[in-house]
C-alpha cells in the first residue's frame, strides 16, 4: 500500500491511499475460493451451477474437487467471454449482447485445458485434510468402489464426507484461510 499528498482548492493538503488488487500473499485470483464452495457444496446448496447433493450423504473429495475444477473452467470462461465481447462491442460501437457472450463462453469453455485451471488433485487433498484436523469435515461412513479398484482390487474406496457442525458455525473468514484457522496467522 502506497501513499501520497497534493493540495486541494482551499489549500488544505489531501492524503490520497491507493490499495493494490492482488492477495497480500501469494495465491491466485479466483472468481470463488475452495473453502468457501466446499462449504456451500457439503451444505447441498450446489454453488456456481454444480450439483446439488444430500449435506447428510455427503461426496466423495474426488468428486468435490472435480465440480470444484468444472466451475471455475465455467466461471473463467464466462469472465473472459465478458471482456472479449465488451472490446468487440466497443470496437463495433454497439450495445454488448449476452448471448454473444454465453456462444464466446461456450467456445472458450471447451477449449479450456482442465489442470490449468486451480490447484492439482494432491493440493486439494493437502487442503482438505486441513478441514479434516479442524474438524469441519468428517467421514459419514459411506464408501463407494472407486474407478482405481477397477484395475486393482486392493485400491482404496471412495469415501464420502459432510459437514460437520463445528464446519456448519465456521466464520466465513476461517473457511477463506483454512491453514490460517489452524496454524495462527504470521
């Protein structure tokens, strides 16, 4: 964060702050962040056009982090599409149009590479096991035969989880910084 001083019309001296839009700390800018659709997800709520399940069954991490993925590919998509049809509209003086940007947002969409968008599977397996030790996700008991058993009998199943109660009054702040709820802030 920076500052600087000018004077005004009555010659009173004016302090201006200008705050830079980008995280204190590394990270990636992010049109949701994953505490916070995991929660809303496990709540059964179906954040950002994914499913809606039962918060009392629970879903699979694999299948979390898959609609995880799928929605913000959607979201870029769609975030993209925006700024391309809002130059196209400018460029050809005309009104912008929502269904130019929902026909470019399906273009870019299928053209999207999915491990360029948000973090790898092992990441997201390090940040849910967090929610695990903070105790706002637990294992509802149901498991599923996994597409890994398929190939190896021996291979683990899929778990589900849900929500728990102590994740359900979580302030928001704590699920936007897991790591930060668990270890303290530096």
């Amino acid at each position: 964060m920076s500052s600087g001083g000018g004077t005004g019309s009555c010659g009173k001296i004016i302090k201006t702050m200008v705050e830079l839009l980008r995280p204190k700390r590394g990270g990636f800018m992010r049109p949701f962040g994953c505490g916070g659709f995991i929660r809303e997800y496990l709540m059964g709520r179906g954040p950002e056009g994914s499913p809606h399940i039962d918060p009392e069954v629970g879903a699979p991490q694999a299948d979390i982090f898959r609609h995880y993925k799928e929605a913000l590919m959607r979201a870029t998509a769609l975030n993209d599409a925006t700024r391309e049809e809002e130059r196209r509209a400018k460029r050809e003086k005309r009104p912008i149009s929502p269904e130019a940007i929902e026909r470019i947002a399906e273009h870019y969409l299928k053209r999207l590479p999915y491990k360029t968008i948000a973090c790898r599977y092992h990441s997201f397996v390090v940040y849910f096991s967090n929610l695990q030790r903070l105790g706002w996700v637990a294992e509802t008991g149901k498991e599923e035969r996994s597409a890994f058993q398929d190939n190896y009998p021996l291979g683990p199943s899929k778990k589900y989880f849900r929500l728990t109660q102590k994740g359900k009054q979580a302030p928001e702040i704590a699920w936007r910084n897991p790591h930060a709820a668990l270890y303290g802030s530096n």
